[in-house]
C-alpha cells in the first residue's frame, strides 16, 4: 500500500507544469532603460549647491558694499570691420552667412556669424583695447594720436549684483581718408567711427554692436586706366566685462559704491 502511494506522488510531481523562469541577460551587459539608483541623491545635491550658490552671491554682494570694497572689473572690446558686399555674396552662394543691409542701416550680426565671416577672411579686426575698471568710477583710454589712426574709449561701470553690470560706453576710432590722397584739390578730413551706448550684461557675456553702414570710393588703376568702385563696410563692436573678486577690502567712497 505504501509502494503504491510513492508510485502515485511520484507521477503526480512528474505531470505538473513547471513553472516558467524568466530568462537572464548575459553577464557583463546593462539592462537598457535601468536609470542610475543614485541619479536621484546627484539631482538633489545639485538643486543644493545651486541654491547655496545664489545664497553666497547674495552674501558677497552685500558685503561688498558693507565693507565699502568697489567691485573691479575688466572690459575687453573688439572692434571689427565687416565687407558687406563680400558677406552678400558669400550669403547669396552658400547661405552661411547672412545680412539684412538696407538704406536704413544694420544687419544684427550674431556672434558664430562673426567667427564664420572671420574663417572666411570678410571681418577684419582693427582694435583690441581692454581696460581696468571699477564700478561707480569713469575710465578713459587713448592711443594712437598719429596723423593715420587714434583710438578713445570712454566707459563707466556699475555693478547691479548677481553679476550684472551697467556699462556706459563711449568708443571713437579715427583714420585718414584714403580717398582724399588720390583726388587733387580735395582736403585730407579724417574718418570717424563711433559708439556711444548703454547697456546691461552679465559678466562673461559678450554683446554685438552694429547697425552702421559706411560707403567709400577707391580708385585704383587698372589695365584700362583709373577704375572706381563704391566699398560697403559695417564697423562692429563686441563687448565682454568680466568681474575680478576681491582679494582684500579696499576702502573707498560710498559714492562709488553702486546700489544693487
């Protein structure tokens, strides 16, 4: 009796279904769409440090006004030419480039249009001046003077906090007129261009400024005599202020001090 219950189990385990396994992937190979456990903890510390990042920015602000220490600064200007009939052309046959010149003036170029006309040798530079400044205070240079080019950079600086900054800006460059030297009887008047503005940026940030079209005759010889040609240029200007932190508390006047 007993031999015949072993016999039936036995069967009985032997006709039931075995349960199906899932099948494992290989060693050594990720699972796809298994997100990093520890991605979660990384986006929480990173909200973290942001915050404290505003919180000790806000802190250096105030006490730098407390302590009476100017903010000091560096502003690096560009001043570049662009050939406008060149970049037309070069837009017309490829459209890399682009320039919306009317009568009215300016084309708005942004700054990867600049470095493509740079590669494609159609904006030139013609000054690279960098001046120290400190909020609150005016700083002025000079160079050149000479009967062919001078430049003048007038500017003024105010901190607004939080790493933004008012900037004044005053720039002239003058330049003989070439044209003049190859016409008689015409007086040698020199050619300006200038920029006078305002304008908010944040440190580290760089600004276009354009919208001023020139227009000047050249006349060259040729194999068939004297060829004159109309040349169209756009002065542009680029504007970069980076902000110095204090080593040391310096005391200076509370009116330097711009509020934040």
């Amino acid at each position: 009796m007993v031999r015949r219950c072993l016999r039936i189990a036995a069967a009985l385990c032997m006709s039931a279904p075995v349960a199906a396994q899932e099948p494992q992937p290989p060693s050594g190979l990720a699972t796809v769409g298994i997100v990093d456990p520890a991605t979660p903890a990384k986006l929480q510390t990173l909200r973290q440090l942001l915050d404290q990042r505003e919180q000790l920015q806000r802190q250096i602000d105030q006490l730098i006004i407390e302590t009476q220490t100017p903010q000091q600064m560096i502003v690096r200007l560009e001043l570049l030419e662009i050939d406008v009939t060149a970049a037309q052309s070069l837009r017309a046959k490829n459209q890399e480039a682009r320039s919306n010149v009317d009568a009215a003036g300016g084309s708005g170029w942004t700054s990867r249009e600049i470095q493509l006309l740079r590669e494609k040798g159609i904006a030139k530079s013609l000054e690279t001046p960098e001046l120290m400044a400190v909020t609150g205070q005016a700083a002025t240079s000079r160079s050149g003077g000479d009967v062919d080019t001078s430049l003048e950079v007038q500017l003024r600086p105010d901190s607004l906090g939080a790493n933004q900054v008012h900037l004044q800006l005053f720039v002239e460059r003058t330049t003989a007129d070439d044209s003049a030297s190859s016409e008689r009887n015409r007086p040698n008047v020199p050619s300006k261009i200038s920029f006078a503005t305002a304008l908010d940026l944040a440190f580290g940030e760089t600004r276009v400024l354009s919208g001023m079209i020139t227009k000047r005759t050249q006349t060259r010889r040729g194999a068939l005599g004297r060829v004159t040609q109309e040349i169209v240029t756009e002065p542009v200007l680029l504007v970069r202020v980076e902000g110095i932190t204090p080593r040391t508390a310096g005391i200076a006047p509370v009116s330097t001090i711009a509020p934040r």
